[in-house]
C-alpha cells in the first residue's frame, strides 16, 4: 500500500494546468494569474498632495508668513499656472502639486482670510506630498504569474489600467457517483437505499477549491452504464467516481473504465477513512476514484482532490495545512494506516483543543459536518494521552 | 472621535438581516442557512454491513464451521429471505442485514468453495454493523438556522433528503466611487487623473464576504451627481460610498446624501489608516462612506464593511480573528489613533513574524496587495522591538 504522501506526489505528478483565458477584472477574484500584470501607467502619475491644505514654496512657510491664494487646484483639476513667492494654490488630498510649489501646508496650520492665509505653524520642507511612481512606475511587475487573486489584486490590477486580466481556466471536474443502492434527493427511494450525499457535497468542496463542477447522472451498479459516465465526462479536466472502487464483486468501476483504456496507476493506500482510493488516467484526463462512504470520501477529497484542483487551476498542490492542538480525550495506538480522526474543536487560553468523537464510523456524515478539525495520526503512533499535543486539519478554516 | 469598536457596535447595532429565500441545495454552498434542515429519514435506513462479508448468526461463526450461502444482497438488493442456523448471505459494503442473521463475518475471514464457505477466524457477536439511525433519525436537527453552509453540510443536508434549503438572501451591496479624479480601467484618464481601484477592489471584497455587489457607476464630485447614485441604489441592502466623506470643501458626499434624506450617525473614528469614515441611514438603508485613499478604503471594509455584510448575511458580525506573531523590526510609539500596519508576514519555527514595511502611505496599493497581514496596534502603545509579540490580522487566511 502506498502512503498518503506517495499518492499524493503521483497524482500531482500525473497532472497539468489548465491553459489561459482572459476574462473581466471583475470576475477575477479567487482565480489564478496565468500572465503576469505589469503597470501601464505610473502611479501616482505626478506628486500630489495627500491632504487638504495649500501648495506653497518651503521657503515662504514660515510662521506668522502671510501668502496670497492664487488659485484652487481639486483632484482632477490640476493647477496650470506657477507658483511664485509669496503665493499659494488651494489643494485637496489626490490634488497635483503645481509647478513652483515644494511642499503642502495642512489646512489645520493656517489661518484663511479671504485670498490670503497666514501660518501659524511652520511648513517645513517636502511634506504632505506624495511623489510621482511612489507606489509604482510603468512597466513594474504589479502581480506575478500564479498567485491566487485577492481583492487587492483587483484594486492594484485596476490601479495598474487593466480592465481584462489572463487566468488560468477553471478546472472542470466530472463527479459521478455510482451505486444501486442511492438516490438524488426528492427522488424515489429503493428499499434499504439512501440519499445520496457524494455528489452534491463534492460539487460543493470543488467550487470551494476553485474548480467547476458537472455532476454527471447516477451510474448503476452496471459495467455499461459506468462506462456510460466515463464518456460523458470528455472535455473535462477530471473525472472523480465515488463508490465502487474496491475489489468486491459489485466494485465495477476499475472494470468499467479498464474498459473504456483506463491506465490504473494505483489503487490502495495506507490511510483511515479511505481506503481503497484509485487513481489512473483515462486518455488525458486524470481519473480520481473515492470511497463511496461519505466521510471516506470527505477526507480523500481534502488529501487528493484538493491538491489535484489546485494544480489543475496553476497553483502548486500542497498537502492541507495542518496546525497544532492538545488532545481533549486520550487516543489509542494506531495501526499501520495513517488516520484522520473526526474531533470537537475549541480555543482555551493555550490554544486549540481537539476532542476526538467517540464513534469514528465512515458512514456517519453528521459527525464529520459537527467535526471542528480531523487530527492526523502518523502511521503506528503510539497511545496519546489527554493534553498532548497533536497535528489537526482545522477544518473550519478551510471553508469546506 | 469614536474608537474602532464603537463604531463596529453602532453599526452592527443598525442592521438587520435579510430574509429568507429557497434555493436548490446545488447552489446553497457558503450561504447562511434560515431555516433549520431535520432529518427527513432514519440514517442508516436499516442495520446495515460495514464491510464486504458474509450475514451469519454469531453462534455459527467459529472456527471451521461449513455455512451454506443461500443468497447474495448488494447495497440497495435486500435479501427477502431469512439466515437460519447454518446459513449465509454475501454482503457488500451498505448491504443491509438479513433478518435472522446477527452479524458479518468479513470475506477475508472465511474461505469460498461453490455454496459453502468455511470460517477460517471466530465471528464475533454484532460486528461489521452500521446500526439504523446510527447517523441520524427522522426528525432530528441536522443543521441548525444561522449556520454557513459548507460542502460537508450540503452532503448532510442531501442525505437528509433535501432538494432545496431555505437561506438568507445574499445582501446587495451598492458600490459608489465618487471623484472627479478617477477612471474605469481601460478608459480616458485625465490629466493628473488615476484609474479607480476602490470600487472592483471593492465588488471583489463583497463577493469574498458573501455579499452581492452592485458597481454603480463613477459618480462626479457634484452634488448631483453624487445624489443621483445614491437613488440608483435603491433596493441594496447597504450602499457603500468611497471618497469624498471629509468636510474639505470638495468632500460632497454627506451633503449629497443628506439631501437626499440621510440621518448620519458618525463620521469619525480613531483609527489609521481610514479617518474619516462616514455611517449612517437612507430610509432603511445603511450607508458606509469609506475613504478614497484604496488602502483606507480596504481596511476600512475589514473592520466595519465585512462584519456589516456578515450580519446582513445572518451571521454574527465579529472583528476581524487576530492571531499572534513576534516584530520583525521595531514599532515607534503609536498616537491617539487605532493603527493597523502593513507588514510582510512569514513563519519560521517558533511561529508568525510580521515585519511592518517601511512606508505606510495609505495610497499605496501595491504595498498593501503584498502584506501578508496587518498588525494591529492599540491607541498609544508604547514603542516594541524586534521580537515582541503582537496581534495580527492574516489576510491571507481571509481570501481578500
């Protein structure tokens, strides 16, 4: 059986980014930049002032000066005139600084009297100015390529002149749950069938990691109709099966797809909730099979998918995040499966505490929902006691 | 001058949330659930196998005991009949119990020949079952009103047999950039003119905080002007204004707005960056004039915008999560203002270390696009060196 790093590393190795699209600054948020943004203009594009007072030269902003208002200069409406001595242009915060004038006398220090003012505190020298290309000059790289855009991307983007923006196209996921015995929700349900939770919870986690989700039609427990899913899930970037991955008689999807050309790269993987876990590539589309328990399916996600969407989508595909907590409850010594433990999660004045839930069933999504965090538990670690400190997936955190 | 947390409180304190809508449990990922989900089903539906096996009576299960397999039950294909003594039926994974049979033996336990299999290792009583409503029974409250749905709640939500859930109304959040100044990206600057970042930046930052944005267009320093957007936006949940909210004699909102009837409640508050900002009321509508300068206006939405949307959104509004990490370079005294500073954040092995850069000019937007958090500093703290511990706002961890 492979490790949960070893997995992860093939599929991640296995995989390519999506190529460019150029779409709206608008709707550029939480996307990846497939080509980096370089400023067009330079910003600020002269020295302005950056407060309410007056354009004055050094020299004049002495206390007790008295200088002569010239003119009103708002932002976006520069001053054409000069500065002189003895003078003085009304400026606002964003106002250019005219020709002539050396630094900005807050409106608070003087004294206004019709066309003139009068100092009361000293100007000195170059203040309240900011100079032209202080936050970037034409040309400047604004945003590298790959990084994730945030909403001050878009503001910097915007500041830089681009109304369109080169990202890399959102990862289109194919989800096809499989089984006889599920059914959509609303839907009719057969005897000792369920609901099924997969789909729509991996549709979900998907958007969540940045990707598209199609949520194919249910496939029966039937080669042929597997198969069925498998071709309409062409023109994706990735297929994802739930349920049916295993090697029991009614485990028909390595079968299915094998029929289709899958190439089986793994199918096992040392770790609790979760295994058996597939992976293989059917053409040039990745092919991710998971658990058909939900919350085996859940924790795969967070360890595979996650990374894989995240490649795909031109980021780099790193393992989830984990943070450190004390344990709540004792655990006992774990076998030779790495494990991801469901836990109650709280801060105390020293940090997270983590409580593992007392009943660690794959079938049971409610526990998993209620779950703050899944502590990670290395391979044949030992028994933990109360309070010792442990590895935690804050869940949470992740959105998801 | 209010404190941050004044001001955060008065705002908070004049919202409501929006009502309730019902959307396709497709779509309610990162929505704030209105009405509670109950269980519409006992899950498991019915004593079902947790693993692939054999449904036998526990009395039968020891070592070297011949049973005759007298039928097959894949998930959701019950067995009608009954397990007498000697008897067994194959299961799968969800399979449920046949009745008469008391537990299931795993097929790596037990050797098939034709009909028979032999027990190669003792049963033991009730094993291998996931007991009916071991997850949850009919009825129950699977996920409580004011939750934010995340993909594990959607699944729970599906498995509970809910095509549709019943969420808060995304609040609309009217966007209205005013200045004489700015420019779209892509448009016409004017001399001495910049292009607008604030109201994408903006829209960005709504949608991030599960709001609805609505850009309205650039509103010119005129009074009119100004009111007219004003009126444009009605029907949002909150309006949001930038630039323009002092009392500089080009600073026209509040005249504008209060024209147009709006009750002002504040307009200043102890903060740096981000004085002034403005809040009050348009009939029943919140107003939030923020800043003109993009790193006031940005930090200015983190602590009061976000949680506004949030309460909108059903949600508590909270301040911003502060987490601790040590100076990279030392901090002067502070002043009578709240200042949040930007600062370039890593980890090394005993945690977080945020370095505040160098310049904190409030019209630099490139700076601020590249912190990894704020630090967050008190009214008059005292001067901290290289190494002190000091609470931050990762934005980063935040998506924006």
């Amino acid at each position: 059986m492979l490790s949960v790093e070893q997995a992860r590393a093939q599929i991640l190795s296995a995989i390519k980014a999506t190529g460019p699209e150029t779409v709206a600054l608008a709707n550029a948020a939480g996307r990846v930049l497939a080509t980096p943004v370089m400023a067009r203009l330079t910003q600020p594009p002269a020295d302005l002032s950056a407060m309410d007072g007056y354009a004055i030269r050094a020299a004049d902003g002495v206390e007790k000066a008295i200088l002569s208002i010239i003119g009103t200069a708002p932002a976006g409406h520069p001053f054409a005139g000069h500065v002189s001595a003895g003078q003085a242009v009304r400026l606002f915060t964003g106002s250019v600084i005219p020709n002539g004038a050396d630094t900005v006398i807050i409106q608070e220090n003087v004294t206004r009297q019709n066309d003139t003012i009068t100092v009361n505190e000293a100007a000195g020298a170059a203040k309240n100015i900011r100079r032209a290309g202080q936050d970037f000059a034409t040309g400047d790289v604004l945003i590298p390529a790959g990084k994730l855009l945030t909403a001050r991307d878009i503001g910097l983007a915007a500041a830089g002149n681009h109304p369109w923006v080169t990202v890399h196209r959102r990862p289109k996921i194919a989800i096809l749950a499989t089984g006889d015995e599920i059914s959509l929700p609303g839907e009719a349900i057969a005897a000792g069938g369920i609901v099924s939770s997969n789909a729509h919870m991996l549709a979900a986690f998907v958007t969540a990691a940045g990707g598209e989700p199609v949520v194919l039609p249910i496939a029966r427990d039937d080669i042929t109709a597997i198969a069925d899913g498998a071709d309409a899930a062409r023109g994706a970037d990735m297929l994802v099966t739930t349920g049916g991955a295993s090697v029991g008689d009614h485990d028909l999807v390595q079968p299915a797809l094998q029929a289709r050309g899958l190439s089986l790269d793994f199918w096992k993987i040392a770790m609790r909730p979760g295994k058996p876990l597939m992976f293989g590539n059917l053409g040039e589309m990745p092919v991710l099979g998971l658990p058909g328990n939900p919350v085996s399916a859940f924790v795969c996600a967070l360890l595979f998918l996650q990374p894989a969407i995240a490649a795909l989508g031109g980021l780099p595909g790193t393992a989830p995040t984990t943070e450190t907590a004390r344990l709540g409850a004792a655990l006992k010594p774990n076998d030779q499966r790495e494990d991801y433990v469901r836990a109650h999660l709280h801060r105390d004045s020293d940090g997270w505490v983590a409580t593992p839930f007392g009943m660690q069933d794959s079938g049971m999504l409610r526990t998993l929902a209620n779950a703050g965090a899944l502590i990670k538990r290395p391979a044949f670690d030992a028994a933990r006691g109360t309070g010792v400190a442990v590895e935690i997936i804050r869940l949470g955190a992740l959105g998801i």
